[in-house]
C-alpha cells in the first residue's frame, strides 16, 4: 500500500471525504489538535492537509507534520491557518475564492428581507394556529433602503448587486474608490454607518480586521439601522453589538457568524430584534461541491508538480 500523503483535518461530511479518499492515499481527523496524538511515522508522509474549520492551525500543527508542502483550505477566509507560519516553512496556502460568492451574498439578502419582514415571526403566527386570534405587527418596507456595505470585495459587490435591483441606494468602504457610478465611497465604517440604514459586513477575517466595526460606528448607524454580518464574529466588536441590540440602540442584527462558533455567547438567544443563522453563508450542496473540488483540484496540482489554481501565499 502506497503512503499515506494527505490528512483529511476536519468535519468533512461522507461524501467530501469519499471524493478526497478517492483521489489520494488519506486518513482523516477531527481537527487540528488531534495531529499531534498521529504516529510520527504517519506524521512523516503527509504532504498535504484539506483542512475544514475553524479551530487555529499554526505553528505546532506545521511542525509536527515535517514533509508538508501545503494546506488547502475549505473555505474562502483562512483566517484560522497562520499563513505567516507556513510561508516561513515553504508551505503553501490554499483557499476557495468566488465560488461561494452567490450563495453568501444570497444569505445575506434574505436575511435582511427575514429581519425586514418579519419572516420568522410570521411562520410562528401561521404554524401556532393563533391566525385568526392575532395580527403579525406591520412590517417595514425593504426596497428602497440605504444600504452600507462594509469591504466592497467579491462578496461585498455580489451583495450591492443584489441591493441595488432592490432599488437600494448603495454606500461602502474599501481600500480604494471602486468603479461604480452611483455609489458613494466613505473613508471609514463610522462616516459610512452614519449615512445608512443597513451596515452589511463582508471583509476578510484576521487581525487587521478584528473589531473593524466599533461601537462608534454602532453609535453612528443609530436606532433605525441594522447591522448584517456574513463575514466573520471578529470583524465587528460582539460586546458592543450585544450591548446595542440590548439597549435598542441599534434596530437590530441579522447574522450568519459569531465570535466562538457554534457556542456562541448565550445573550443572543433572547434577542427579539436578531435574525440568527449557523454560519451557513456557503452551506448549500452546489457551492459546497464546488469548494471541495477546487480544494481538491489545489491538492492534487501541488503533489503533481504544477501551478496551484488559488494560492494565498
Ligand atoms: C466555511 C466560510 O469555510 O468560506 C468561508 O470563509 O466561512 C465558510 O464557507 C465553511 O463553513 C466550512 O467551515
């Protein structure tokens, strides 16, 4: 039997596993802790990881696997891989850009109609059978809003595309001006949430975006506006954010991810003006296939020899 040249680190479903066995002579992990408890003489073949999560792969998972020439990540953001770590070892990063972008920007649009029209409140109305005894309280209109996207990028466009056939009139921050007639450019989150109803946060995850928007800019958006994160818990200051949606200083929150996934701060399950989500941005089967496959289609051009298809370092 041939080497074993790939670990399989994380919660990969079945078939995901199925189609990485499949390709490459594998064993499979629950996570990034488990690499140190592998036999060194296991630890000495792999030189490929597909990794899937959340938990931190660094240094001490680098140095124990001592043939390892790249890390394919499941997953656009690698905020949890220390690329620095591996580039300063000649480990390659992967990840798996655009292919998720639809799917992402379509969570965040239809968490924003949920929030908008109170979606889960009427569901509860219609299944309690109380129908007739009660009226679901008015809604407020969606279309037509101000709209500020935080980190206009592939995702971020993907989502002001949507907003703007919503006939929403389209605000955002990035490093630089972007090509989009008709769209206002604002220097900073606070002068951005200042001008809007909406603030949707679409960055990359990492340090140079932790707690990006602050409670100034919370302050800034106000009473009538509504954060949205689809990006990453740290990109937004969670004690702040939970402090306003308490205290209704802000309208309310609609988001997808949360800082210590999935046991996130319990505070958020008594919110009323919150629609919460379980980090399912990517989460449906096409897109899901697709990461897998470009996670795959890296690995497998790296232990070929060739050029990887999505490099991050
Ligand atoms: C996760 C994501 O990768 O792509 C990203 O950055 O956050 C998601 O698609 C996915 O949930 C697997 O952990």
């Amino acid at each position: 039997m041939s080497d074993t040249v790939l670990l399989i680190c994380g919660p990969f479903t079945p078939e995901e596993r199925g189609r990485l066995e499949g390709a490459h002579a594998a064993l499979h992990i629950g996570g990034p802790d488990e690499i140190a408890a592998l036999p060194e003489a296991a630890r000495a073949t792999i030189r490929a990881v597909a990794y899937k999560g959340h938990h931190p792969f660094g240094e001490t998972q680098l140095a124990a696997l001592p043939a390892l020439g790249i890390v394919a990540n499941y997953g656009v953001g690698y905020d949890a891989i220390d690329v620095a770590a591996a580039s300063a070892r000649g480990v390659k990063v992967t990840n798996t850009p655009d292919v998720l972008n639809d799917d992402v920007a379509d969570l965040a649009v239809g968490m924003m109609l949920a929030f908008s029209r109170r979606l889960e409140d009427g569901a509860v109305l219609v299944r309690s059978g109380d129908w007739a005894q009660r009226a679901l309280p008015l809604n407020r209109k969606f279309s037509g809003g101000r709209v500020g996207i935080v980190g206009l990028g592939r995702i971020g466009r993907e989502i002001a595309d949507r907003l703007a056939a919503f006939k929403m009139e389209i605000h955002y921050t990035s490093r630089s001006r972007k090509d989009t007639p008709g769209w206002t450019w604002h220097a900073d989150p606070v002068a951005l949430a200042a001008e809007v109803d909406w603030l949707v946060i679409a960055l990359v995850g990492g340090p140079e975006t932790q707690n990006h928007v602050g409670a100034e800019a919370l302050a800034a958006l106000g009473s009538e506006g509504v954060v949205v994160n689809i990006s990453r818990g740290t990109t937004v200051d969670e004690a702040a954010l939970l402090e306003a949606l308490e205290q209704g200083t802000i309208r309310g929150a609609a988001l997808d991810v949360f800082l210590n996934e999935p046991d996130i701060d319990p505070r958020f399950r008594s919110l009323d003006n919150a629609v919460l989500q379980p980090h399912q941005g990517s989460g449906t089967v096409e897109t899901r296939r697709a990461m897998l496959g470009l996670q795959l289609d890296n690995i497998t051009a790296f232990l070929a020899g060739r050029a990887l298809l999505t490099a991050v370092n």
